[in-house]
C-alpha cells in the first residue's frame, strides 16, 4: 500500500495535538479505500469492524426506523471522522453510512482502537469533541423538529448544508454534493411533496435553484429570515 502523506492529514480535527512521528505512526495502521457514488460504507447493524476518516467526498448517514422509513441523520464532509461505534461503547453501526459521490476513505481496524488511545489520548480526547458537537446539532434538529414549521426545518437544513459543504458559484451558494428532494424530507421529518412544494415557491421567488440532485442558494439571507421567523410572523 502507497505511504499517506501525513501533509494531507496532519490539520484534521482527529489529529489535532499530535506530532509528525505520531500521526505517521498512526497512518501506518490505515488503509485508504476507494468507495463509488451510492456505494455503503457500512451498514446499520452490521459488526463495527473498522472506523473512518473521509478525506474525499461526501457521505450521508442515514438510519432505518422498525417501521421501515428512513431518516438522514448528517452528512459527511472531508476531514470529518465517522465510523466511531467503538468511541462510544457499540459493538455495531447505528446508522448506515452511504458516498453520495466519489468518496476516498482512511480505514482502522476497530481493533486498533483501544491501543491507539492508550497510546496517544488526544485521539480519544478529539473524538469526543467531535462526538460532542455533533450531540449538539442532534439536539438542535430535535428542538426544530418539536418546536418549527416546516418552512423553518428545510431552510434551516439548506443553510446548515451550504454552511458544511458550500462552494461559491457566480449566482449564489451551491450544495457541493448531489442531494435530492427525497433527502431533504428525510432530514427534516416532512414528505417528499411538501419538499418539492416548497423548494419550487422558493425557486419562483429566487430564493434558489435547484436540478436534479443540485441546490444553490441564490439568497442565503432571505433564507436566513425565512428560518429564524416566529410562527406569529407571515403566518400561513
């Protein structure tokens, strides 16, 4: 297997505090894998074997309910760490973890994981940072879900997207990874046809574009007014 250059890796979150001959000595024990569009990476349920740094792409994670409907839980992004069951106690996957594009991965055996933060604790101390901030937007999304309507929920998902994943195009702020309509109603607890409904009012408005599997943001702002109104105002 060709040598990680620790370059490329050496400013991730997960290796924060770690010097070169640690982060080099760590690298050792990765593979980097190669995962096609619409590829899973793991599987909810299934033996938490390896865990992951996604230094190319997007993933989506996503979980099945036992009435079989499907909720997308985040999204991926490069630099990201995900795969971690073993930093928290489970022995399996509790979400599905899909590319959404071309998507190039660093892999470790779960196995290693325990004397992998014996040996260098930042590890274990970044990891429950990350772990941490992602409790963190869980429980936004679950106050949104409880409290918003759903106009709120989907531009504030947008906008947490465009702020994740967002490239500057000459008309606005693209969501630089393929994202359906049918991933938006299962990130914000709504159905595909209020979804389509809302995105083409906004498309009519010049709110954003959207084709198939592409979002820009044309007026992040008005969004940003759109997502943070109380439900006394421009009630409907």
């Amino acid at each position: 297997m060709a040598t990680i250059d620790t370059s490329l890796v050496s400013q991730l979150p997960l290796f924060a505090g770690l010097d070169a001959a640690e982060l080099d000595a760590i690298l050792q024990e990765a593979r980097s894998l190669r995962i096609a569009k619409n590829a899973s990476v793991f599987e909810q349920g299934e033996e938490a074997h390896s865990f992951f740094v996604l230094l190319h792409g997007h993933v989506r994670a996503s979980k099945t309910t036992a009435a079989g409907e499907q909720v997308v839980v985040r999204y991926v992004g490069p630099g990201e760490s995900f795969g971690v069951a073993m930093a928290i106690g489970l022995q399996r996957y509790p979400a599905t973890a899909t590319a959404v594009d071309d998507s190039v991965v660093l892999a470790w055996p779960s196995s290693a994981w325990p004397r992998l933060v014996a040996q260098y604790p930042s590890l274990a101390t970044n990891t429950l940072r990350t772990v941490g901030s992602r409790l963190q937007e869980t429980h936004t999304r679950v106050v949104e879900m409880s409290t918003q309507q759903v106009e709120q929920r989907v531009a504030h998902a947008l906008l947490r997207l465009a702020k994740q994943s967002g490239r500057k195009v000459e008309n606005g702020v693209e969501i630089d990874f393929p994202i359906s309509r049918q991933d938006i109603a299962q990130m914000t607890g709504t159905t595909l046809h209020t979804v389509s409904r809302l995105l083409s009012g906004w498309e009519q408005r010049g709110l954003i574009e959207s084709g198939r599997q592409r979002i820009v943001l044309r007026e992040p702002h008005k969004l940003v007014v759109l997502a943070e109104q109380t439900p006394g105002d421009n009630a409907r």
